[in-house]
C-alpha cells in the first residue's frame, strides 16, 4: 500500500461574496490574498509554502456554496499559537465556534470558527 506525506493536497473553501471573504481571511492572517481565475471561479489563495506546503483557495462560482451544517471540514494552519488568529476573528466579521481546545498531550489545539460566508472553518497549532 501506498502512503502519502500528507493527507491533504489541495482544499477550497466555498464563498459567496468574494470581496468580503477575502477581507475577512486578509485580516485573520495579515496578508495580501493574491486573486487568479479559473474559467467560471474566482479564486484567492491562502498562505502556503508553495511547492512544499500544502495549498488552499478561497472559491467564487458556480458550484461553490458556503455550509456550516454540511460538507468538509478543512484545518487551517494556526501558527505557533491559534489564540493570535482566533483574536482577530469576531473584528473581522467572523464567529468562534470552538475556541482553543487541546487535542491530546502532543498532539497541538483545534478550535472552530464560521467565517463571513456561513463556512465552518478548523484551525490547528501545536501550541
């Protein structure tokens, strides 16, 4: 059987409102979202390391709708410390969930969020 490195290669986070869902994750993060189309999808990219990092887009278009009750849960990366994101998250226009909530001895935090599109969103650290 074959193993991967990572579990995830690739994830999109359905929005409605571009523009505001790219405030809102610019503010979290403190970044500049850079923006690029896809046919029919607008698309603004997360923070990754490209090439070696795992990647992600937010997603405008057809086929893209935002769900907290439904769908795939995807884990952002928290950094050192999620409470830094976590802080940012009710000003940007966002709600938390979850907050900081350990794991395991080991095995980092978690804490859930809803974004400004209705999307159920995870953030992970090790501290």
């Amino acid at each position: 059987m074959e193993t991967f490195k990572d579990a995830l290669s690739w994830f999109e986070i359905p929005v409605l409102d571009f523009a505001r869902a790219k405030v809102f994750y610019q503010s979290i993060f403190e970044y500049e979202m850079p923006e690029m189309d896809m046919e029919n999808v607008k698309m603004g990219i997360l923070l990754h390391e490209r090439g070696t990092g795992v990647g992600g887009a937010i997603c405008c278009g057809e086929g893209y709708e935002p769900s907290g009750a439904r769908g795939l849960k995807a884990y952002l990366n928290g950094g050192d410390d999620l409470n830094i994101i976590l802080q940012r998250i009710p000003t940007a226009g966002g709600t938390i969930v979850l907050p900081k909530t350990e794991i395991a001895p080991g095995m980092g935090y978690f804490a859930f969020f809803t974004d400004t599109e209705g999307n159920v969103v995870g953030l992970h650290s090790m501290d």
